[in-house]
C-alpha cells in the first residue's frame, strides 16, 4: 500500500476542490439536520447523517473515474455531493418532493443517482456489499477498466453478506476497493461490544486476512490519508489484482439518526449515543477536538495552500448553494398519488 | 386488578414477568443490554440478556440452537424485515425441527419484530408481513393490536413450545390501553370481537382494528351496524368466530394493510368463501393496501394504505348502498 504522501503530492485545484466537497457535505447535513427544526414534518421515517466522514467520503470519491461506481451505506448523503449529484434534487428526494432525485418514493435511505455511477442505496445493513460486489463483477467482464467502491460500516461487518462477498471477490479477483468506515459505534452499540477483533484489541481490518486480500486500518479523518490509500487499492483493483480492505477510523459527530416515534412525537436528532447512553461527553468533546472540517481548513490555510478569507468566501457560497437546495426542496410540489405504482414492475 | 401502559411497555412487562417465572427465558438482540443500568441486563444478568452484532442469521440460528438444547430465547428483532436476512432460519430451520425428528425436539423461540411502519419509512422498513410468514407450518403468529393483547400474547408466545413470530405494530407503539396486572395470558388461536354489529362483519388485524372501529362508527351514524373482529393470532386463525359473525350479518369486509395477495385478508376470504359461501348475501370485498412498495412521499403512502373512508366506501358497496368500489 502507498505511504501517505501528504499535501505536497496533490496541486492546489485538487486540494480546494477536496475542502470544498467536505463543506458541502457538512452544510447540506446541518441543513437536513435543521429542517427537523425549521419544518417539522418535512421529513418523515428516519435520517442518518455522515458529519464526521467527509473525509473519508471526500478522499475515497475523489478516486473515482467517470465510469465509476459506487454503492454506500443509507447513511448515504455525502457520497453523491462529492460526486457531482444536484443537491437541489437530493433535498427535494429527503423532502418526498416530485423533483427528487428517486420521484419522492425513496427519501433519505434510498438516495441513487445513476448517471453518477450511484447505482442503489439499501436500508439493509450490509446488503450493499454483495450488491457492489456484483456491479464489480460486470465491471470484470466488460473489461473496460471500470472500479467500483464499497462503503459500509463497521456494524455491517458482522452480517454473513460482508464475509460471503469478501470471499468471492477475492476468490475471482474483483475490481472492487472495501471502504469500512468505522465510526466507533453500531447504531447504540460500541465497536468492542459486538466485534470480536475489537474486543481482543485488533484493528477490524484483520478481517481481510481471512479472505487473503490487503487490509489496511487509516485515519478517516485525514482525507489525504485516505485518498492515498484508497488510490493504491483502486489502482490494484484496475490492474485485476483484486480487493482490498480499507478500514477508515473516523468517528460519527451527530447520533445515530433522528428519533424514532410514531406520527404525533415530533422527530429530532438526541444528543449522540456517548452522551445519551454511555455518560461519556468527555469522549464526544475529544471527538469534536478532531473534526475532520475545520481540521482541513486550518491544514490548508497553514500550508499556504489557501487564505483564509479564500476559505470563508468558499464557506460563503456553500451555505448559498445549500440554502437553495431547501428552498427548492420546500417549492417543489407533492407527486401525483398515483405515481405510488408507476415502478412496481419495470 | 388493571394499570394503563403503552403498548410497547406491555410487551417488556410480559417478557419481564416470564424471565422472573422461568430461568430458562433468554432475551437478546441488537442495541440492547449495552450498559450495566439497563434494567433487565440489572435484573437477569449477562447470561440470559445479551447485545449481539448485526449479525440476523446467527443471531435467529443461535436461539433455534439454544431452544433445542432446552431454552425459551427471545430475539429482540426491531424491524420485521431484519428477519428477512435470516430467512432460512426463520422458515425453513425453526418450523422444521419438530416435524422432521419425529417430535423428538421442539423449538420454543420468539422472534419479536415490530412491522408496517409507515411513517415516512419508506419501502424496506414498512411491510406487513403477515402472510409470509402465516402460510408455514409450525409457525405461529401473533398480532396484537392492544396493550393489554400485547402483554397477554407475549407471555403466551413465551410459554408456547413452538417458534413464534411475534409482530407488534410500529404504528401503536405508543398507544395507551388497561393492562391486567401480573400474569396475563390470551390463548392463541382466540379472535376477539371488539364491537358487536349485525349489519356487516369486518375483520382487521394490528393497526387495522382501530381502522375498522372508526369505520364502524361512521357507518352507525348512517345506520349501519358493523362487528368488527380482531383474529389476534393468524396461526393458528380462529375461522369459527368469523364465520359465526358471517352467519349473522351476512356480509364480510376485510382491512389488511399488508398488499393484497400475502395479506391475512386472502386467506379469511378464502376460508369463508369454501366454508360459509350461504351465510354470504354479497361478494366478500378486501380492503388492502395495493400491490407497491410502500413510497417514501406522504400523500403516496397514504394512497397505498387503507383508511376509514375506503372501509366506509367498501361497506356501502356491499350492503347496496353504492356502486361496489374496492
């Protein structure tokens, strides 16, 4: 695996356009985060936001070929903001709105944008490995030189699906990169309660031994980190020389998702799971101490990569993009009823 | 004696009330058991209560493992569709056992798993998945739509020596209701009728009872009476009593949320079509929600969902009070 190589690799464009992305990512959570506030009932079910990932989401989409794909967690909203996806039609998907990026029929869970190579997002944890694993597959048969990355969590490492896929993929060399991104808790559960490499003190990414392919354990929060490593691994898998297992270390700043009550209990992200169940802000505020956002900017600004006045007009016209994607959103009219079954069958 | 709970809050004092009765009771799943003050990981220990992984497979495989070697787990499963993972294991190992050992083994376990969540849950956590696992000897299945049918259902489904799934409604989570105190037992297999009606008989299961009764009072201001039944249990599902109803009013409608063909309301429909085809002056007419994914969109999930109007719509089609609709 390549070593990190650190800023210097990477030109001024890319690194802008890197913190660019993870502020957008932010900015268009806080601002599904707020609707619960702003507009009670806007979204209905249940929401899961990414904000500590961006790095991780940033430095892994950033290897991506136009021809490639990508499959994610339904905790899925970063990925397509990197990838160029309209945020316009992801917050009108979030609201059930007609101009959603899924026609209102999937939400938050179910985000999907095709022509960006985002081929379908499952509420299932687990159930997207062996999906991503497949569309790895055809991308072996077509030869065209197409990767395909896998994002999941850690809790997902745990369901059959992740070592039945991991197996295969290995087994018939698939160009796939496995992107862990372990945030350090399973819904309520803490990794060490519910994993046994954990429990013992081992990295997660021991698991890849068990499939004979590379696995590499990373600071998730350190996009260049992350983009290093998850460029070796795509190009070993461009190359037909099979998987990988990134485990990308990072840890989840907002709770697991909104609440969950039956209609009439108004819907609200609770303080996170550290706090709420564990007693532990201590270990939340060191968390917030290592937030990948403001830690990259303040990186960029000290390497004289940019001003930071540079970095705060960014900051400016991604809360303008992402205030129009609420504005949008709210516009945008209910689908006709009937559309219920326009997609049954194909 | 009573005392008002939600009904989620039934369910945990009955599975508390049957772990103080019998030692052999095990209760785990995910998210739970995580902290030293939870009270049952305070009441029963470590042994008997447990957070798993994610892991549905094994976690539903280990407790069919457990009961064959003479335990009574019950698996704490969220959402119905989580059971979905472990298939095999919830229609193909755990209904299987007894029949193929020649009755050597049994395999009491309870898979408790909340189901039609439709609030905005969009199309993999909202399904009404009754009729899935209803049609499978061996199975049992309970569906209450009470407090107090909640509490006296689970305790049942814990003394019972067969695998159980065990469906508590998303939607009447929080839904207050009189609980007995102490022990509370309702036999399986024993439909309740909730109100008594001799114009027409309508059956709904879970959420769907409460839809019936607001339908059923629309329809007295019309005149018109309705029974309405609550089967409680689809397997074992006490025909007898709907049936009788039929006998009386001569006429059957059914409220399903589930989609219509793997919906409970197809096989009563069926059952009374072979078995009560005189007591019945019209067609029997089936409210269900229609054939989709449920959407994420709120005015479309209200579309694919059954409510009051349609009932009342339905009924009136039925008794000839207008054009049959449904």
């Amino acid at each position: 695996m390549t070593a990190p190589q650190g800023v210097e690799t990477l030109d001024r464009e890319h690194l802008v356009w890197m913190l660019t992305q993870m502020l957008r990512i932010r900015e268009f959570e806080e601002r599904v985060k707020r609707t619960f506030e702003d507009h009670p009932g806007v979204i209905r079910g249940h929401t899961h936001l990414a904000d500590g990932a961006e790095a991780s989401i940033v430095g892994s989409i950033a290897n991506l070929g136009p021809d490639d794909q990508f499959f994610t967690t339904y905790r899925c909203h970063g990925y397509p903001i990197a990838r160029g996806t309209d945020p316009n039609a992801m917050m009108a998907e979030i609201y059930g709105r007609r101009d959603g990026l899924c026609k209102g029929l999937g939400g938050s869970m179910h985000l999907t944008d095709v022509a960006n190579g985002f081929l379908g997002t499952s509420g299932i944890v687990g159930a997207g490995i062996p999906h991503a694993t497949g569309a790895a597959w055809g991308a072996q048969i077509r030869g065209t030189g197409q990767v395909v990355l896998c994002f999941f969590g850690d809790g997902a490492s745990k369901q059959g699906a992740f070592f039945e896929s991991l197996n295969i993929a290995s087994l018939w060399k698939l160009p796939i990169v496995y992107v862990m991104e372990n945030n350090g808790y399973n819904v309520h559960t803490r990794t060490e309660q519910e994993d046994a490499n954990r429990a013992a003190g081992e990295d997660l990414s021991v698991k890849a031994k068990a499939f004979s392919m590379p696995g590499v354990t990373i600071d998730g929060r350190d996009p260049l980190e992350v983009y290093e490593t998850v460029r070796g691994a795509v190009a070993r898998a461009r190359a037909g020389d099979g998987p990988t297992l990134v485990e990308s270390q990072m840890y989840r700043l907002s709770a697991h998702g909104n609440i969950i009550a039956p209609p009439g209990v108004p819907l609200h992200f609770p303080e996170h799971e550290a706090i709420e169940k564990f007693g532990a802000p201590e270990e939340y505020e060191a968390a917030k101490q290592g937030d990948p956002v403001p830690a990259f900017r303040g990186r960029l600004v000290a390497d004289g990569v940019l001003t930071g006045e540079e970095a705060d007009a960014i900051a400016a016209e991604v809360r303008e993009e992402m205030q129009a994607a609420v504005d949008f959103g709210l516009a945008s009219p209910f689908p006709e009823v009937e559309t219920a079954l326009d997609h049954v069958y194909a | 004696m009573a005392h008002e709970l939600p009904y989620i809050a039934a369910i945990v004092e009955a599975i508390q009330l049957e772990m103080e009765r019998d030692e052999s009771v095990l209760y785990f799943g995910q998210n739970m058991a995580t902290t030293e003050n939870e009270p049952f990981v305070d009441a029963f220990g470590k042994d008997r209560v447990r957070v798993t992984p994610i892991s549905e497979t094994a976690e539903i495989g280990i407790a069919v493992g457990a009961a064959l070697a003479g335990f009574r787990p019950v698996v704490e499963l969220y959402m119905a569709e989580f059971m979905l993972v472990a298939m095999d294991q919830v229609m193909n190992e755990a209904p299987r056992f007894r029949a193929m050992t020649g009755g050597q083994v049994k395999v009491p376990i309870v898979l408790k798993a909340g189901y039609g969540f439709t609030a905005g849950w969009a199309g993999q956590h909202t399904g009404t998945l009754t009729g899935l696992f209803m049609g499978v000897p061996g199975l049992k299945v309970a569906v209450p739509s009470t407090a107090a049918d909640a509490k006296g259902l689970m305790a049942t489904a814990i003394r019972d020596d067969n695998p159980v799934v065990y469906l508590h409604h998303y939607l009447l989570t929080l839904e207050h209701g009189e609980v007995p105190d102490g022990e509370h037992l309702v036999p399986f297999g024993e439909a309740a009728v909730r109100r008594e009606g001799s114009d027409v008989t309508l059956v709904g299961t879970g959420w769907t009872v409460d839809r019936a009764l607001g339908a059923a009072e629309k329809l007295a201001a019309e005149g018109i009476q309705a029974e309405v039944i609550d089967p409680r249990t689809i397997a074992p599902l006490d025909t007898q009593t709907i049936l009788e109803s039929v006998e009386k009013t001569g006429h059957l409608v059914l409220v399903d949320q589930a989609t219509r063909h793997a919906s409970v309301s197809t096989v009563i429909a069926g059952e009374v079509a072979e078995h009560g085809f005189d007591s019945l002056q019209a067609p029997i007419v089936q409210v269900t929600g229609l054939d989709a994914t449920i959407p994420y969109s709120e005015p479309l999930e209200a579309y694919v969902l059954p409510d009051e109007d349609k009932v009342v719509a339905a009924v009136r089609g039925v008794l000839g009070t207008a054009p049959v609709i449904a």
